[in-house]
C-alpha cells in the first residue's frame, strides 16, 4: 500500500495544481473599458466606438484586469474573415499602463481609424500561468462623415475648368435677343456624402448663405446662372454652425453644341473622289466641321463600317483634336459666352477598313461624365460622308484559318484578302502549289480550289478556300500562295502549311530526319577515320621489323653470322637444316659475346625470301643455344624431332608462299 501511494503522489499533487490553475483562470476577469478603473470596478464595453472628426479620433481605450495575470493585448477574431488587414497592425499599437497604473492596464490610442472595421469583433487577451484569458468580445463601431460634394441627378461632379474652378451648367435657350429662356430644362444636383451613420440633415448655400429648403436634391434653372453653390450635412456628429461644407461650384450657362455647317457635299464631288463615292488608295481626304456652344464644345469623329460596326474615325478626338477659332456676331451680354469652333480631320486613305459612313458630333463637356453630344456617337445625322475605297488587292486583317474535319484526314484553307474590284475568276484568283496554278474547281494531286466567298459583314472582302484531301505529311513542305488581282494590281498571300497543320511536331519531325542523317554521316566518317589508323599502324609494325633486326639485313648481305642458302626441292634429297660441311659447335664454344638468331628470326627472314622465289628448302648453318646443341648431342631420337621440327617449319613456310 505504501508503494502504490508512492506512486499515485505525483498524479494526486498534478491534479492539484490543474484544479487551482482553473480556479485561478476562471477567477481572472479581464474587460475593455472606457477610463482604466480597477477590473472589479470597470464597466466592460460590448460595442467599441471610434469617431472621426474630421482626421483626428476622440477616444481611448482600455484593457485592464488584475494579478497575476501579464502581457494583455487587444485580438481581432474576425479580421481575416472580413478581410480586414489594417485594423491588425493598429491593435499592436497599444501602450502597457501597467506601471502607472499599479494593476494590468493597456491603453489603445489610434490617430486614424478605417470605414471598413464597422462590425469587426475585438477581445483582450491576458496571460495566465502559460495560458490564456480572454475578455467579453465588443463590436467596433466606426463613427465618419466627410466633407460633401456637389455632384448631379446620374452622380457626376462638376468639370474642373484651369484657373477658374469646379462648373456646373445649366441649358440655355437664347431667345431673338440672345438672352436665356426661362423655358430650357431645369438640373437636379445632389449633395452627396459618405458617412456612418448616413447624414439626416442637409443645407443648401447660394453665395454663401442658406437658401431655403434642407432636403439633400436642389433642382435649379437660369435664375443660378452666375451664383456659387455649396451644400452642407450632418448625422449628428457635428454642432450646427461646425457642419462640413462642399466646395463651391459656380453656375454658368448651358448653349447645347451643335454643329453649323461640315464639307462633306463638296469634297465627295472634287477629286480624288469618283463616281459612286470611290475613292482609290493613297489618296487624302481632308474633313471639316464647324461648331459652337458654351461651355467649350468639342468634337467627335465617327465611322459605321459597312458591315455597321460604329468605331472612331481615324482623326484626332475631343480635346485633342485639331481646332480653330472663328468670329460670330453677338446679340447679347450672355452671346458673348458663345464659342464657334472649326474642326478638321485630315486622313491618308491606306487600306479597305477606311470604306464606311463618316460623320462629326458637336459635344457639350458639362459634368464629369459622358458628354452630351448632337448628334448621338452611335447614329449618324442628317449629313455624312459615304467613302467606298478601290484598289489592289490586300490580305485581310483576319488571319488565314484553317478546317479539320473530325471524321477525315481532311481539311480547308481559309484564306482572307479584300479588293475593290472584286477578282474576276478564274483567271484573276488561283492557288499556287509548288510552281502549279489551279483555278477554282480545279485539282492538283490531293489540292482542289473549293470556293471563293464574300465575306458576309464586310462588302470588299472574300474568303478563298483550299480542300487538301487527304492531308499528307509531305504537304507540309509545300510552297502554296495565293495570287489575286485586279485592274489596280496584284497580291501573293503566302501559306504556311507548316505551321496551320501542326508545325511544331511537322518542324521537329523534319529537324529528327536531318539529324539522324548527320548522325549516320558522322559514323561513317568515324569508322572510316579509324580503319585507316589501324591499317597504317600495322603497315608501321611491318615496317619496324624490317628495319629492326640487324641479322636479317646481315644475313641477306652476307656479312651475319647466319648463313642462309636455298636449293630447289627434290624426291632424291631429303630436307636439310644445315649445311654438310659445317660442322655442330657444341654448347661450350660459343662465344659469349656474339647473339645467335633465333630459329623464328631465320624463319621469317626466310618467309620474306620466298615470296618472290619458288618452293626451296632452306638450309642454314646456325649457331645453337645450349640447351639445343644438347637435344642433337642426346641420339638418333632427337634428331628425328628436330628434323620433324624443320619438316613443319619448312609446311609453314610453304603455306604463307
């Protein structure tokens, strides 16, 4: 029993430990508070409150709690949920007030606060014997306004004029006397603001003072032609004489641009127009309008396509447009106010996207957004200027397509080109393959000149279509263009088959033939180099022994100590190996001093002798090594196996003759 309590100390004294852990954990409190109060006396905040008066913030605030707690610090749970990433960083920010305050204290002052953290979710945290403590969690409320703006009923601002300030304009319809209407249509404008909570109370200002009316719309005609105006709000935030106020905008006149007077009539009938409104490549048009209103008016170029697409005409647009003033005659003090401006639009006709419908729009820049314009930039008035472009033909801007068939190893070359007049099959439109024209209907090998189509949205281009069944591999390396013409000139369009069926693969197919042709050429050069090196060594070692052994050249003169000497071969003379009138020396007298060839050496001196002779035997007086001038000395057996010997040398020799 005393072992097993021994044992369950330690788990006993543990337990122990956690309980009073968690006593003290719970008993800890932790609260964010408005003034930094001891925690058993604080308030605990359940809705943080930010306000921003104009880029300063009114208020503190505090975390406080009590010992042993450490290290208190405020935590966004929800930021990352709400995307919020500037709210973190400002939380960090927090000053330890601990010291002078005598218990845990932390205090969080911002200089500026963000719109977006409204509805985020902040905790003070505490650590606690390596755990943590976390307050009641508080929502954060951002409090604003900001300064207002004028802006109109579709909430574009007023135009920022150079030197004089931000202008509104209201239409004005001058009468015989050249004075405005009252008649001419009214304008909304707004007070628009950015605020939390959303702004109640508005105030109009006209020169300064309050006119009547603190809805957040006025609605103004010619009578504000002249004044300023401002506006004001407020949701509370701000005293009644501290409201925030807009910037002024002054009120000017409103003359509807429109356009006086264009040379469209005259330069259709001058060259280098021609009948039916065509008009030749390379050739310049020159375009004028003459405009006026009030403000400035500026001016709009537009071209419909023949296929009706509506694009800018190729001229300077709006503000960057070529201008000159002109002189108008005044009727009124307001006349005055009126601008007459001439445009001009000077383009070099270049290509077939130039055919169309041209027209100008007098425009009215009277607020920030779209400017209003007569007539509309997407229909044209009353005068226009029809262009029809002839010349060579050109290769469309539309790329050259082709078409496989799923089915089928098949497909159709699509080639686009314009031209004013159209070609005139067949002789003015083929293909060429490989040096050989086909018109249309016509076949060569597995090409065939399907059709010639005019494109459907555009008058002056076609489309010419190549059926290549089937597609081979070879194909590829063809050379196919297109040639078309017409009476002002011609055009070659080439065609890469290469790259429209698969260049890649067909390129990299192309470059593996070549090289493993370079490959195999390198092999060959390779063995040939080395044969011929292995040929020459051995024609070198040939040589070597030639050269090498002095006994061979001795004997052959005559001057060695081997004597060779050859006689014909008969059935009456049996083969001898040495001379009869020689004598065998034995072992004991030979002299040191002198090299006694070998048998082989006589042999090959004897194998080269014989190419050139007929079937002898050879016969040599030689000078024997000891061992043997021994096997001779031994008997009659010794000497049949040295004549056996030389039968063999003798077979061997015969063999290599």
């Amino acid at each position: 029993m005393t072992h097993i309590r021994i044992l369950l100390l330690p788990l006993i004294l543990a337990s122990t430990l956690n309980a009073q852990l968690m006593q003290q954990m719970v008993g800890a409190q932790v609260k964010i508070t408005e003034q930094p109060f001891l925690v058993s006396n604080a308030q605990h905040l359940n809705q943080i409150v930010w306000t921003m008066i104009g880029n300063t913030i009114k208020e503190s605030i505090y975390c406080v709690s009590e010992a042993p707690v450490s290290q208190l610090r405020f935590v966004c749970l929800d930021c990352e949920q709400k995307n919020i990433t500037d709210m973190v960083p400002a939380l960090n920010s927090a000053q330890d007030l601990t010291r002078s305050a005598g218990f845990p204290t932390v205090v969080l002052k911002l200089s500026t606060v963000s719109a977006n953290w409204t509805g985020a979710t902040v905790v003070c945290q505490a650590a606690l014997n390596g755990g943590t403590v976390d307050s009641a969690p508080a929502t954060v409320d951002v409090r604003y306004l900001r300064q207002p703006h004028v802006v109109d009923s579709s909430g574009q601002g007023p135009v920022l004029i150079p030197s004089q300030g931000y202008r509104f304009y209201v239409e004005c319809q001058r009468g015989a006397d050249g004075f405005c209407n009252q008649s001419g249509r009214r304008k909304t404008l707004r007070c628009n603001v950015q605020s939390h909570p959303p702004a109640t109370t508005f105030r109009w200002l006209k020169n300064g003072v309050a006119t009547s009316g603190n809805g957040a719309e006025i609605t103004i005609g010619t009578e504000m032609i002249g004044h300023s105006l401002q506006c004001t709000a407020n949701n509370g935030l701000y005293a009644d004489i501290e409201m925030p106020t807009s910037q002024a905008v002054q009120i000017d006149p409103y003359s509807t641009a429109r356009i006086v007077s264009d040379n469209f009539q005259t330069v259709q009938q001058l060259a280098p127009f021609q009948a039916g409104n065509r008009i030749e490549m390379n050739n310049d048009v020159n375009l004028q309008c003459v405009i006026e209103g009030n403000p400035r008016p500026v001016v709009y170029w537009k071209l419909r396509r023949n296929n009706g697409q509506i694009v800018d005409a190729p001229c300077p647009q709006g503000y960057d447009g070529n201008y000159q003033e002109m002189q108008m005659n005044t009727l009124g003090s307001l006349q005055s106010s009126m601008m007459r401006l001439k445009s001009t639009c000077t383009m070099r006709v270049s290509n077939y996207s130039y055919s169309g419908q041209y027209w100008c729009s007098a425009c009215s820049v009277v607020s920030q957004g779209q400017p209003e314009c007569s007539p509309s930039l997407d229909t044209p008035g009353s005068s226009v200027l029809n262009m029809q472009v002839q010349g060579a033909p050109m290769q469309s801007e539309v790329p050259i397509t082709i078409e496989q068939m799923p089915n089928n190893n098949n497909a159709v070359i699509a080639v686009h080109y314009c031209a004013e007049p159209a070609p005139r099959p067949p002789r003015e439109i083929v293909f060429n393959i490989d040096q050989n024209d086909i018109q249309i209907g016509q076949r060569w090998e597995n090409f065939r000149f399907e059709s010639n189509l005019q494109n459907n949205t555009v008058a002056n281009c076609f489309s010419a279509r190549l059926q290549i069944a089937p597609v081979r591999e070879e194909d590829q390396y063809r050379t196919i263009y297109l040639k078309v013409q017409n009476q002002f000139g011609s055009k070659q369009i080439p065609i890469s088959l290469d790259s429209l069926l698969g260049g890649g693969s067909a390129l990299s197919s192309r470059l593996s033939v070549w090289w493993i042709i370079l490959i195999v050429l390198a092999a060959l050069v390779f063995a040939s180099c080395c044969l011929a090196a292995i040929c020459r060594k051995k024609l070198s070692c040939f040589s070597g022994v030639k050269k090498g052994h002095e006994d061979y050249s001795d004997a052959k003169s005559g001057m060695g100590n081997v004597s060779v000497r050859s006689t014909l071969y008969g059935d009456d003379l049996p083969p001898r190996l040495y001379h009869q009138h020689q004598a065998l020396p034995s072992s004991s007298e030979k002299a040191p001093s002198q090299r006694s060839p070998s048998v082989q050496e006589g042999l090959n001196y004897a194998e080269m002798r014989l190419a050139n002779q007929q079937p002898a035997i050879v016969t040599s007086s030689v000078r024997i090594e000891a061992p043997v001038a021994s096997m001779f000395s031994s008997g009659p057996s010794t000497i049949v196996s040295t004549r056996t010997a030389q039968t063999h040398a003798t077979t061997v020799v015969n063999s290599v003759v």
